[in-house]
C-alpha cells in the first residue's frame, strides 16, 4: 500500500509544480507574446486596428508574408518623441520618491508592530490591511474631497493656524504623492514586518551585553537582518507605482503624466494599438531591471553567487 503511495507522489508533485507554469504560461506568456506582436504591426483603420493580422490558414507561405510585415516603427517612434521620454522619467520619479517615503512611513510602523506584544500583533497587522476592504475606486475618490479648496485637510490646517488660506493640493504631485503613499503603505508595512518578526531578539540581547547602545544594535543588527523585507517592500511598491493610472488620473494634473496615462490615451482615445503595445513592452523591459536586481541579491544573500 505504501509502495503503491510512493510511486504516485512523483507524478502528483509534478503536477503540482506544472499548474504554477501552466498559469504563468496561459496568462502571463501568452498574453505577452500577443502584445508584442502587435508592438510589430502597424496602425491602420480596420478591425482590428493593425496590419498585419496573422492568418494560420494560409499556411507557410502566409507565416512569411506576415513575419515580412513586422516593423520596429513604434518603437522607433517612441524613441524620437520627447513625450513618451518624459512619462518613462515621470512615472519613475514619482514611483523611486514614493517607495522612499513609503520606506521611511513603512518601517517605523513595521519596526512597532514587530516589537509590540504576541497577542497585539494580529490585531495591529490587520488594521494596517483594514483599507483593502474598501474599493481602491472609492478611497481615490475619497481623496478628492479630502484635498480640495474646502475639503477637510485645508480646514483642518486652517484651525490650527498652520496655514491663512486654503492650499491648493489638488492636481499637483504633492496629491498624487499622498494618494500613492496611502494607497500603497500596507504593501510596505507587510514584508517589513515579516522580517522584522523572524528577528531572535537573544541577538539584541547579547549586542546589549556586549555594550553596544540600543542605536547601534538596531544600526548593526536589526536593519541589516531585514534588509530582505526593505527589497521587498520596496519592489511590491515600486513597480506598480511605475505603472500606475488611476492615481495620477483623479489627483494629478495635466501636467503630471505618467507613463499608464499615456499608454490609456494611445490605446483608447487615439486608437493607436502598436504604439500603445510597445510602451507596455518597454515598461516591462524596464521594469525587469529591479527584479532581476533583486533576484541577484537573493542568490548572494543564500551564497548561490560569491
């Protein structure tokens, strides 16, 4: 009976690890080879709105036809025109200012729940992914009315004398800061907190004994232990921060486009599906660049690299 177990755990543990690739491949691989294939086409008024359309049923000789129509010209496009330079830049300045001060927000919050007591720390972790309970659409909203002229920041600040007139936030990066910040703390809060929970306090304790100051101990101890959870934190933030639409949309202005704002206008309002595909592709070239980062320092962390 047990041999008869044995010989049918390999094939189920196969299985196992096949339906994460199998996921991956219908729904992360597939749809990415579609979108660069468009990326190839060209813009024309037809449905769909690109040429050329691949065509099995043509067989070997339509393969040809179809692969000689592929171009570079929207990529080529994107590389000559300023505007979509500047949302690439945009969009990673605000992500790379965010992550910083979602860094500096995220870790204190972190470092107290970690340190808190046993029976605290589930309670004090689930009021930090309290706002996931609410649709992301309505806290944005929500923001709106908190930022302008009389909302209830500027007459928060106006009775304690902080301010004499009401400030301007809204449409402004200062809004799209804050919004973002909000919005995007619990994926901060929640990998530093993991980390700084696996922490042996007997290390503290013995940096103690040894004399070292409680400043010190952090500094040499505890931040370089959580350093797992600060890249991860940071990588969960700064990606989709990079890519982000809704955000920038309701509290930015005209003058703050990121680059999901631009690729939203070239696929909807301008129609223009190859141009649109290509920045999808760029930013996920360039969105590569961190995660392999980090995978790097994964490897040298667990000595898989010297």
């Amino acid at each position: 009976m047990s041999a008869r177990g044995a010989g049918k755990r390999p094939g189920g543990g196969r299985l196992v690890v096949l339906i994460p690739y199998l996921w991956l491949i219908a729904f992360f691989l597939a749809p990415f080879v579609i979108v660069a294939k468009i990326s190839l086409s060209q813009t024309a008024m037809a449905l769909p709105p690109y040429t050329p359309v691949l065509d099995l049923a043509a067989g070997w000789a339509g393969l040809k036809q179809f692969a000689a129509q592929l171009s570079l010209d929207s990529y080529a496009l994107l590389a000559s025109d300023e505007l979509y330079l500047r949302s690439y830049l945009k969009s990673l300045e605000i992500a790379g200012v965010s992550t910083v001060l979602l860094l500096l927000i995220g870790y204190p919050l972190a470092y107290g729940i970690a340190r808190s007591p046993r029976g605290l720390q589930p309670l004090l972790v689930m009021l930090v992914v309290l706002p996931f309970w609410t649709s992301f659409l309505i806290r944005v909203y929500a923001w709106i009315n908190i930022l302008q002229r009389d909302g209830l920041l500027n007459d928060v600040l106006m009775r304690l004398h902080v301010i004499g007139a009401p400030i301007a936030w809204l449409s402004t990066d200062t809004a799209i800061y804050i919004g973002v910040v909000y919005s995007y703390l619990p994926f901060m809060v929640l990998p530093l907190y993991a980390s700084l929970e696996k922490i042996d306090p007997s290390l503290l304790e013995a940096a103690a004994d040894l004399g070292c100051p409680r400043w010190k101990a952090f500094w040499r101890v505890t931040l370089p232990l959580s350093w797992p959870g600060v890249a991860a934190g940071a990588l969960l933030c700064f990606i989709p921060i990079t890519g982000e639409f809704v955000i920038p949309d309701l509290l930015g202005g005209s003058r703050t486009l990121m680059i999901g704002q631009t690729l939203w206008t070239e696929f909807f309002s301008n129609r223009d599906w190859p141009v649109a595909s290509a920045i999808a592709v760029a930013l996920l070239a360039l969105l590569l660049v961190p995660i392999l980062f980090y995978e790097r320092l994964q490897k040298r962390a667990i000595g898989e690299t010297p």
